[in-house]
C-alpha cells in the first residue's frame, strides 16, 4: 500500500515538474530575457500587482540570517533577501527556475546557494535556518503537509517562516466554479476538484484558513490572513493556462469596487 502511494506521489509530483519546468512561474508573460533590465522590469511588475508581498517578506529584516526559500520561480523575492545580506539559500523543482535564478544573481553581483531541490524531502539538517520563506509553492506539493513539517525541521527554535499557500473561499475558486461548474452543468464540482483540475499545474490545492491553522499546528505561532489578489480582481494576465475572449469579456464587466468593499477577505493569496 505505501509503495503504491509512493508511486501516485512521484506521478504526480512529474506532473508538477513538467508543468512548471515549461515554463517557469511568470516567464511568459512578464520576462522577454536574462539581462538585468528584463529581471528589473519583471521584479517592478510583480511589485505593482503583489505590493503585499513587501510588507509580508520584509526583506530588509533578513540582514545577517540565515534564509532558505522553497520554490525561487524566476527569483525575484530572493534577489531581495540577497540585497538585504541575508546568507541566501534556495531550492526549486525545476533546473528551469534554478537557471533562471542563478543567471538573475549573475546579472547583479550576488552570491548564495542554489539547487533543484524536493520541498517534501529538504536537503538541510535540523534547525538549519533562521527563516524559511515560500510564495504561492507548497500547495502545488502532491503532499502539503509534508512540505510544511520539512519547513518546521530545518528552522532553529525561534526560528520564523513566511508562507503564502491558496485560500479556496476566493473569487478566483467563485471564477472556477461558474466556469467549469456552473457553465458546464456540473454545479456541484467541489473546489477541490476546480482548483486541482484548472488551477495551474495539476493537483493545485487550496485551503480555508481552518484548514491552514491545521497544517500549521505545530508552529508555537501561527498568523493568518487572506489578501485579494490581481487574479481575483481580473486586473492581469490570468497565468498559462487561461485565455480567450469570455475571459477578455469578464475583465470589462468585473465588480471590482464592490468585491473590495464587500469581500476583502474574499482573495486567492493566503499569507501564513
């Protein structure tokens, strides 16, 4: 039985891998090159859609520790930590991330440790790092749990981890369920079954706030809250796997002013 389990995880985790080692997280849309004005201008426009980001990471307080960050993606957060004089280590699933992240640090005269590497399976002794931090990673993991108890074994006691995991009572699952639900007759598709099936790469999960305090139930402190992100408010480019003109439709008519007022909480984004 637990052979078998092995299997359906390394499918699963292939799936993921070959998702994003297509194409790296963004790539596509916001990054045309691997010279620094192509990272500058795809690290502004990340700034100017996810500016909570700045006030979640506080890269500036990472001066002197010890940082792993799980997932690099195009490696704009961790050019930050590495500006902030942290002692920077990263991993990612994919060579493709890993390259894209090493040439960024080339192109502007930073240093730090990289490697493709298994979120469920840290290459890193107990208690190794003073933060761990992670962006919209661990719920593409086939075992999320997993993942998060390898992020509590390598911090030290006292130690801190930034976490950004998909929140399922979002407009983005509201967007998921009218299209691939409601629109196709299927209302009663869970959002587990929307997010995993439609959601980037295969398996993508999603969590409410009750489910995330579980995960997290080992952590001594454990802070929450959800933002709406430019994808809840259709204020950009849906990812690699949305396009069309119903989307382009949506965009036009979407109630953003009232979704801000009525349902803040009511975003994709989950910082833990």
């Amino acid at each position: 039985m637990m052979q078998t389990k092995d299997k359906v995880s390394s499918a699963q985790k292939r799936e993921v891998h070959d998702f994003w080692n297509t194409a790296a997280c963004g790539e596509n849309l916001y990054l045309h090159g691997v010279s620094t004005a192509d990272f500058d201008l795809q690290s502004r426009r990340r700034y100017e859609l996810e500016p909570f980001i700045l006030d979640f990471a506080r890269f500036e307080e990472a001066k002197g520790q010890k940082v792993l960050e799980i997932g690099t993606g195009l490696g704009a957060d961790y050019q930050k930590f590495a500006e902030a004089g942290a002692e920077l280590y990263g991993i990612d699933l994919t060579p493709r991330a890993v390259e894209y992240t090493q040439r960024r640090m080339e192109c502007f005269g930073l240093s730090s440790t990289l490697n493709v590497g298994d979120a469920e399976r840290l290459m890193f002794p107990e208690g190794a790092f003073d933060q761990v931090y992670s962006w919209g990673v661990l719920h593409h993991s086939p075992d999320t749990e997993k993942a998060i108890s390898e992020v509590l074994r390598v911090l030290r006691p006292g130690g801190s981890a930034k976490i950004m995991i998909y929140h399922k009572w979002s407009m983005i699952g509201l967007m998921l369920w009218l299209r691939y639900g409601l629109l196709r007759f299927r209302p009663f598709t869970s959002l587990q079954n929307l997010y995993a099936t439609h959601l980037e790469s295969p398996g993508t999960k999603a969590y409410s706030v009750s489910e995330a305090h579980r995960l997290f139930r080992d952590f001594s402190d454990v802070r929450i809250r959800t933002v709406l992100s430019h994808g809840d408010l259709l204020e950009s480019d849906a990812g690699q796997r949305h396009k069309g003109i119903a989307l382009e439709l949506a965009k036009r008519i979407w109630p953003r002013r009232i979704i801000r007022r009525f349902f803040p909480n009511a975003g994709l984004f989950m910082l833990i």
